[in-house]
C-alpha cells in the first residue's frame, strides 16, 4: 500500500465504546487539532490546546488492541478532526492489518480525503457530523467559522451514492434546528444509510453563551424529530448495503 507520512499522533484511547459504533463494541483513538470551532464541542481541548495532552505511542496502543482482539468489533478514529493528519492512512492501515474493521468520524470538509481513504478499502464505516442546513450563515453559526459549503455537500453525494457505509449525525438545538431547518437538512441527506439526531447539551460545552438562552431538546423531542423529520427521508432498508 502506498503511504504517504508517518502516522499521526495519538492523542486518546478508550479501549472498548458501546456508545460509538452502532451495534458495534469499539475501541476509539482521538487524534487532535479541528479546522471547526463549534460551540457546543466537547471535545474542544482537543480541538483548541492539543499539545496538553500525552502522545501515546502507536505500537503501544497497538499492543494493546491485540489484547481485545474478538471482543471488540473494530476501531473508531475520531478527533478533532481526522482527516488533517496526511498520515492518516498509515494509522488505518496499521489499525487494519491487525485484523480490526475502522471507522472514520468527520466533519467532510476534507471530501478528497474521504473518498481516498474510503476507495483504498481503508474504512469500513463513516460517521459524519451535518451541523445544519446546508446554507453559509446557519452553517458559521454552529461550527464556529465559515465553511466551504460545496465541500460538505461532495462528501455527503460521495457516501449517499454508495461510498461507504456511513451514519450522517446532527447535534439539534432549538433555537438553531427547528422544522425549517430539519427539513432542509433532510433534503440534503435524502437517500442516506443512517441520519441520527442527538440532543445539544450545553453543558461542558466549548462556547455556551453563544447558545443563547434555552432548553435543550428532551429525549421525547429528539423521538419525534427523528421519527417525523429523519426517518423518512432514510433510503429504503431493503436496499444493498453500501
Ligand atoms: S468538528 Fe466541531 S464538534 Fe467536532 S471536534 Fe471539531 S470543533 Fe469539535
């Protein structure tokens, strides 16, 4: 296989997750640095001050998830922000030749990235956040900056035509999701595996005050939005697995 960089830095390890790869026991790797700034992240340290935390040795953590070979379904690698790191490949690759399934979480603002590792064979599952509609304004506000719209909506046409396995993930406030806003998220995500929406919690968030004020959506909220709203516009389940 052709690598291009060394592989990047480690920056976090949970050994065994049943919370996320759905209906998967995963370990999870966290690597560092973000280009997003989203208010309600919280995993923003990781994002904003990376270098506070330990670099854990590849082989070490390798090592050690041999340990949970057939107790753990595959390995999720989140962030920050994977796709930054041009050896990104290399990491799935080791992670694969040990014999375990890999699973990306993104933003999609990388979709060359995405579509590379994906057609490599290097990523069996992808999980990507759409934060909003996907509009400039309403996106800057819930990811912290400006993004390149047309980047977000390759990534989301590449893994909706078949890609990649993949789940798209919303995190839902209030004041910024509401029906309008759904349905034109839905419209994007028409035909998708998997739309899973999720509950904003402002605590222990990057940014709360720039929530405003408010209640975060209940868990009966988060049932019926995703019943009403993400469900249909779901493809069909008896069609061919991606
Ligand atoms: S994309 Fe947003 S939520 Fe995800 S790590 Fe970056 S800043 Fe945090």
């Amino acid at each position: 296989m052709n690598l291009r960089a060394g592989a990047p830095p480690i920056k976090g390890f949970i050994e065994t997750s049943f919370v996320d790869w759905r209906g998967a026991v995963a370990a999870v790797l966290f690597l560092p640095g973000c280009d997003l700034a989203c208010p309600f992240c919280h995993n923003y340290t990781l994002a904003s001050d990376p270098d506070s935390y330990l670099t854990l040795e590849l082989e070490a953590v390798l090592a050690r998830l041999a340990e949970f070979a057939g107790w753990i379904d595959g390995v999720v690698v989140s962030g920050g922000e994977p796709t930054l790191h041009p050896g990104l490949d290399e990491l799935l690759d080791r992670i694969k030749a040990a014999g375990f399934k890999t699973k990306l979480d993104t933003n999609g603002l990388k979709p060359g990235a995405l579509q590379d590792l994906c057609r490599r064979g290097l990523v069996d599952m992808v999980a990507m956040d759409v934060k909003a509609p996907l509009e400039p304004l309403a996106y800057a506000r819930a990811a912290g900056k400006a993004v390149d719209i047309a980047a977000l909506a390759e990534s989301i046409a590449f893994l909706i035509r078949g890609g990649a396995a993949h789940e798209f993930r919303s995190t839902i406030w209030p004041a910024w999701h509401g029906e309008r806003e759904l349905k034109a998220m839905g419209q994007a995500l028409e035909g998708a595996r998997a739309w899973t929406l999720q509950a904003m919690n402002p605590q222990n968030a990057w940014r709360p005050q720039a929530l405003g004020e408010g209640a975060p959506y209940s868990q009966e909220d988060i049932a019926r939005l995703q019943r009403e709203l993400a469900d249909p516009v779901l493809r069909a389940p008896h069609g061919q697995d991606a």
